[in-house]
C-alpha cells in the first residue's frame, strides 16, 4: 500500500483540478469538448451514471454535439446515480468533465468529455427523476443500469412483482427508486402535464431490451392501484426502440487516475478507460436526437440480428472465459485468452456453438470473431473476470441457454457451453476452497451455497438441481437426461482434474 501523500502525488494532487474554468489549462494535444460544456441544454435524462455510460453514450454525444454545431448544444445529458454518490461526489466538483482514455497495443488516445451537462443523484434530487422525466425539454430517457437493475424474472423476462424493491415503489409512489418505477411514475406525471413523451431508449445488454423494458414499465403500471390506463396509454404514446451497445470498458482504477493526470495534466478522479472499438445499433425512431452517426452509431429497422451475434459472441464468451478463467487463477480476460488453450476454446465456442445459432454467413461470423478475439487480448484493458461474472443468474438466460437450447434442438455439439455452465456452478460450491479469489456477487448467491452445501458432491444431482430451476435456466432442455448427465460429468471433472486440461480437452475435440 502506498503512503498517503505518494497517492496524492501520483493522482496529479497537485495539479489543478479539471473543471469548466481549468478546462484550457489541459495539456495542448490532449482533445477537448469541441463545444462550451456550460452552454449546454440537458434534454437527455441518463439513468445509471457509470463508467459504461461514460465510455459509449456521453462519449456518442459528445461527437454529436460537436457535429451539429451551435444546434448539439441542445444535447446535453442529465446524467443520474440511482444509488450511492460516490460518481457524483466525484464529477460535481469536476462540473462532469472526465477524461476518457481509449488504450490498446498501439497507445492511449486521451480526450475530455463534457456532454454531462449536469450530475444526478437520485435519492438527494430536489427535482426528483419523474418530474425531469416529464419536462417539456427532456427529449430521450437513456438508461445503463445492467441486466440485474430492471428486476426482470431472468428465463420469461417479465418484471418480478413481488420484489422487494417493486412493493416499496409501489408503497412510496412519490419517491421511485427502482429504474422501471421511475420511468412509469415519471411517464404517468408526462401524461397528467400532456406534450410529447420522451423516448425511452435502453442501453443494456438484455434481449429485446426495447420491448423488454416496455413490458416490464407497462407491467408495473398495471400494479399501480387506479392507474386509469397507464400502461395503455404508455403503449400507445411511448416508444421503447431497440439497441445494440458494445464497447469494452473495465471499471476504472487508481491506474487511470494517475494517467489522466499525466496525459490531461490536470486532477481528474473520475475517469474512464475503454478500448477504441464502439458499435451502437439503434431502432429508427420518431421525433428529435442528437447526430449520433458522428460517432458511427447505426439506425436500422432491425436490431436483433445485431443483438443476437453480440450477446451470443461476446457477452456469451466473456461469462465462459470469467468462470473458467477464475478456476484457472486468472485475474482478466485478457489474460484468459492469452492461455493458447483457452484462445483456443473459447474460438471454437463462438464459431462452432454460438456461431451456429446466427444468421451470419461464414465470412461474416469468422470476421466478427476474428475481430472479437483481438478486442478480448487487448492488453491495455484489465477487464476483471469476478466483475464480468457478477449476477450470472439473471444474464445466462439469453447468452448461453438460448443458443444452447437451439444447438440441442438441432443435434449439434454443446461441449464447451456445458463446461462454461459447469465452472458457474463451481463458483458457488468451491466458496471456502483455498486457492481461489472468486468474489460471488449474484442476487441468488445465497440459495446456490446452499443447494451446493446440501447436495455436497453428487455432481449428478448437484447437475439436476441447478437445471431444474426454470426461473433461472427456463424449461427443460431437449434431451434433458443427457444434458443432465453431461453437466454432472464436467462437474465432476472440474473436482477431480485441472480446469486448464478440461479447456484444452473441450478446444481440441
Ligand atoms: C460484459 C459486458 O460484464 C459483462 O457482462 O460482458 O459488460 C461487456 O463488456 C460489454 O457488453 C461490451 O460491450
């Protein structure tokens, strides 16, 4: 651990810290908003102010505004914490400028991004999010609040009403707290006030997440006693339109703190890394948004095809190479794949297993993939295995069990989808084992130890157990029995071998 003073020396303490007035001080070379950050007009309100939405959308926007000119300065994203106040505690004193850093083997592009024109939190707002929702200047609602935030039943993809979270939104109606009961009670205040409602955009990695979020809004609004029609209305008023969002950024750390200062030379403690690839695939919609094609993001009429190749390819890939990458000690991705025998399986996963699901031709799957592995070695990105596979539970469902699913139906090879499914489980059954760092974060974690604890090691009915909970991996699956029997074998295998011999074993086959 470093002495106090040495971190502060290292975070650029010294130096000046970035803000809209300290904004020109930053290092000549170093890009900069091409717009003035305080002329802004928010009219895009964000739910979930992470690094993922700092790193792709604000990014996206920024190069929209600076495209249009004078007319972008309408562009400007309130950008909302749901929770804590860490982000906001940092980007306040910053006016929310941050530097974004896209690395790779060739070096790092360091640019200042000030398309946040203003910084939420939730809880202490004294506007509240229903009320910027439905302001008359609030044009789209974009939300990154991952798979877990819209409390969906993971295998029917329908809002779980008996959450704790719904039942205290639905008892507090003035104060929402969860992402689906602030949009509904924000588009209920929108159609009390009249005017065009905003377009709701998602931009998370759920199946569907247009349609998606759209049930679970109107499926709320149908628990709200006299709602007189609201999730009728949101239906015939509202439009939900489909994306597609891909870039990798890893959750920042001291490291890109103390190269911001070096790069910016100013003090900025919110900064975010991510890798230069960006894909954005959105529904055409109706009515007003920023230029976002300035920073290669696509409207099209169908967004599935994309959706499926990413959350099937990349999402899908990134889960297996966490939890086997875990087993095998691993710290990040990049270091997985490293492993010839892990580049290996994890090639023949996209191309044999999940490619075989897709609608792309041959040259057009070994492309993306061949693209897609380079991205997942990328050495300047330190994408954490225990992070990526946080709340598998609620993510499998569209990633691996769907594929997995057609694959059977079509009598085709599942053997490395099975493994990947079978390291999950570990994850929770080797809790107390020394040797590995897996940090378990998953809403159902408690109830997979103990299924684990009980059931001890019958990996056949340890197999079964964790199989036969539809809400988790849907019903069964063709040929059951055999997929069974084939989990319970990796499951025992994984006990009594090497993880990397089973990976290497599964590649070669
Ligand atoms: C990752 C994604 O944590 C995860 O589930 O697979 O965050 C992934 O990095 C992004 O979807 C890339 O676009």
């Amino acid at each position: 651990t470093l002495h106090p003073l040495d971190h502060d020396r290292m975070a650029g303490k010294t130096l000046t810290r970035l803000t809209r007035d300290t904004l020109d001080a930053a290092h000549a070379d170093i890009r900069r908003p091409g717009y003035d950050p305080a002329a802004l007009v928010p009219s895009i309100l964000h739910l979930g102010c992470g690094a993922f939405h700092r790193g792709h959308q604000a990014w996206a926007t920024q190069r929209a505004i600076e495209a249009e000119g004078a007319g972008g300065l309408r562009w400007g994203i309130a950008s909302a914490a749901l929770r804590r106040r860490t982000t906001p505690d940092l980007l306040w004193p910053q006016d929310g400028l941050y530097t974004l850093m896209r690395r790779d083997e060739t070096g790092t592009k360091a640019e200042i991004v000030g398309s946040l024109a203003e910084i939420v939190h939730a809880p202490s707002d004294a506007i509240g999010l229903p009320a910027r929702l439905a302001d008359e200047r609030t044009r789209i609602v974009t939300l990154t609040v991952t798979a877990d935030g819209y409390l969906l039943e993971p295998s029917t993809g329908r809002l779980q009403a008996d959450h704790a979270a719904i039942r205290a939104d639905l008892d507090t109606p003035a104060q929402p707290q969860t992402p689906v009961g602030i949009l509904a009670a924000g588009l209920a205040e929108k159609r009390r006030l009249g005017g065009t409602p905003p377009v709701i955009l998602s931009c998370d990695n759920l199946a569907a997440n247009g349609r998606t979020l759209r049930q679970a809004v109107m499926d709320f609004a149908d628990l709200i006693p006299h709602s007189d029609g609201l999730s009728g209305w949101i239906a015939a008023n509202v439009q939900f339109p489909e994306t597609m969002v891909d870039r990798i950024v890893p959750v920042p750390g001291d490291a890109d703190i103390e190269d911001a200062a070096r790069l910016a030379g100013l003090r900025d403690l919110a900064p975010v890394s991510c890798e230069p690839f960006l894909q954005w695939v959105i529904e055409a919609f109706d009515g007003p948004r920023p230029a976002w094609e300035a920073a290669g993001a696509q409207f099209v009429t169908d967004v599935a095809p994309f959706e499926q190749a990413k959350l099937r390819l990349l999402n899908g890939s990134h889960m297996l190479l966490a939890y086997l990458g875990a087993l095998a000690g691993l710290p990040t991705i990049a270091d997985t794949v490293d492993d010839p025998d892990f580049h290996r399986f994890i090639e023949r996963f996209m191309l044999r297993e999940q490619g075989a699901t897709l609608s792309l031709s041959e040259s057009e799957l070994g492309g993306y993939v061949g693209e897609l592995l380079h991205r997942l070695h990328n050495p300047a990105i330190r994408h954490e295995v225990d992070r990526i596979g946080r709340n598998g539970s609620v993510k499998l469902a569209t990633r691996l069990m769907a594929p997995m699913r057609e694959n059977l139906l079509a009598g085709r090879d599942v053997r490395c989808t099975t493994l990947g499914l079978a390291a999950w489980i570990r994850w929770f059954a080797l809790r107390d084992t020394s040797g590995t760092e897996v940090r378990l974060n998953d809403p159902q974690a408690a109830d997979f130890r103990a299924l684990c604890e009980r059931i001890g090691e019958n990996f056949d009915a340890q197999a079964s157990a964790f199989l036969d909970m539809e809400e988790v991996f849907g019903p069964p699956l063709p040929n059951h029995g055999r997929v069974v029997a084939e989990l319970g074998a990796a499951l025992r295998a994984l006990h009594e071998r090497d993880v990397r011999d089973l990976v290497a074993e599964a590649a070669a086959a």
